[in-house]
C-alpha cells in the first residue's frame, strides 16, 4: 500500500498483498480507511462500522457494490469478521463515543491523516464551477484516488456537505460526454433529513438517505457497457434555507466508478 499526493486529491495505490489497508483518516470522532482484500480472505471491523463495497464481493455478511435501482441500504456491520467473496475493495467508516451525531460546521470536521493539507472543505461558490451557489452553504472536499496493484483506476471517493434546505443542483453528467462515472452516496451524517431527488418522466422523485445508508444506481448503460446514462438528479437537504435556527448539514461521501466497460 502507498499513498502520495495526486493534483489536489490523494492516490492510495494498494499492494498485491491478500490485505492491503490504507492508513486513517479522522474527523469529527470517525475515522475513514480504504481496504484491498483478496478472495476469500477475513478481516476484522467493529460492529457498527459502515462498510461500502467499492468493488467485488462481500459473502459474510453477503453485500454487493450496489443496493439496487433507485433502493437505498444499510452499510452497518453487526458481526465483527468479514469476508471478502472476490477480489474486494472496502471503504470503512469507524465511529466512536465522540463521534458527532449532529455536524454544525465544515470546521467540526477537520480530516487528520496523509497528505491532510489537501482534505480541505472549500464552499461550492469558490469553485470554478459554482457561481450558481452564492450564499448556500454547500462545501465539497477533494478526496481519494484509488488504484489496483496494475495501475487500473477503480474509484474516485470525495467528501460533501449541505446545510438545511440547500439544493445542490440538478445535473445529468452529460457534461463529461464520454468519460461519465457510475456515482452512489453513503452518508455518513444525516443532519437535515435530506437524500436524494431524481426526475422520471418530470416527476420528482426523493430518498432520504439516513446516516449509514447508500443508495444504488440512478443510472443506466449502453449495450456495451462503455457509457453511462443518468436522469436529472441531486442532493436537497431538508428544512428551511431561511431558517434562524441552529445550523445542520447533511455530510456524505460520493464514490464515482468507471463504467464496467470504460473505453
């Protein structure tokens, strides 16, 4: 395993070791690691950890990369061994007795680790692309590039927050023309009992997305298996924008795949 700094995000490179395990990242009394495990192989987490199946097999407890369409699911592990069913890569989410239940601030959640100088939150209307974002408080985070032993990309993994009320923007990807991603969200912190909004034939559809949860696919493919295909979607927290009350944001992590044929 190896970590080094890649543009503004972090490359975990894992090893071809039958457990390759990234180093820690804390934050907010969690703590977030990447895990490689070969078939078949064992390794032990804490009940209560959320767990997402990046790539491959979970057979005990049976979990796959997705919930299905437009379902959501529980990452939470109750047992205390796991075990990998194909060639797996894990993203494993630890809490502890200080663990927010609620996030006020980005600055609650500072990251501690490796390269911890790029795991900064900047508010979505600094960005290049976020003019349409002025005085919502909306922040994303670059995150974690990660790559097999073969130098193939599996995942990009970066960190988001939402405060009541924020809509984050419907969008489709069709921007990236051909290099569009597979993208699912685990939440980690559900502050303002938002999820998920996706359009079907103009209806607007929502998911509230608890903390633990992950949905799965919003999109679809072409035949070959080289394109990805999504409905106008986002991320909306709950509550009123306008509020005088206390702040709260919603915190989740999107986890962007290759399609399963990427050219």
């Amino acid at each position: 395993m190896a970590t080094s700094q890649k543009d503004d995000s972090i490359l975990v490179k894992f090893s071809e070791e039958p457990i390759s395990e990234s180093p820690l990242w804390n934050f907010g009394g969690y703590s977030l690691k990447f895990v490689r495990l070969e078939n078949g192989m064992e390794y032990r987490v804490n009940p209560n950890d959320y767990v997402k199946v990046v790539e491959g097999v979970l057979t005990h407890p049976l979990r796959l990369c997705f919930p299905g369409p437009f379902e959501k699911a529980d990452t939470r592990i109750k047992e205390s061994i796991i075990q990998a069913g194909a060639t797996t890569l894990l993203m494993v989410i630890s809490q502890s007795e200080n663990s927010l239940p609620v996030v006020r601030s980005p600055e609650e959640l500072c990251f501690k680790g490796p390269f911890e100088e790029n795991l900064v939150w900047n508010k979505v209307e600094s960005l290049s692309w976020g003019k349409d974002f002025q005085g919502l408080e909306f922040y994303n985070l670059r995150g974690w590039d990660l790559e097999d032993p073969q130098n193939r990309h599996v995942a990009y993994v970066q960190a988001w927050l939402a405060g009541k009320g924020v809509n984050c923007g419907d969008h489709d990807h069709s921007e990236m023309g051909e290099n569009t991603f597979r993208e699912v969200h685990l939440c980690v912190v559900n502050g303002t009992g938002g999820g998920m909004v996706w359009y079907e034939e103009n209806q607007e559809n929502f998911i509230s997305l608890l903390s633990g949860e992950e949905h799965g696919p919003f999109w679809d493919w072409s035949d070959d298996l080289t394109k990805v295909v999504y409905p106008f979607h986002r991320w909306q927290g709950a509550g009123d924008l306008h509020s005088s009350a206390q702040q709260a944001f919603d915190f989740w992590f999107a986890v962007e795949l290759p399609p399963p044929k990427a050219t």
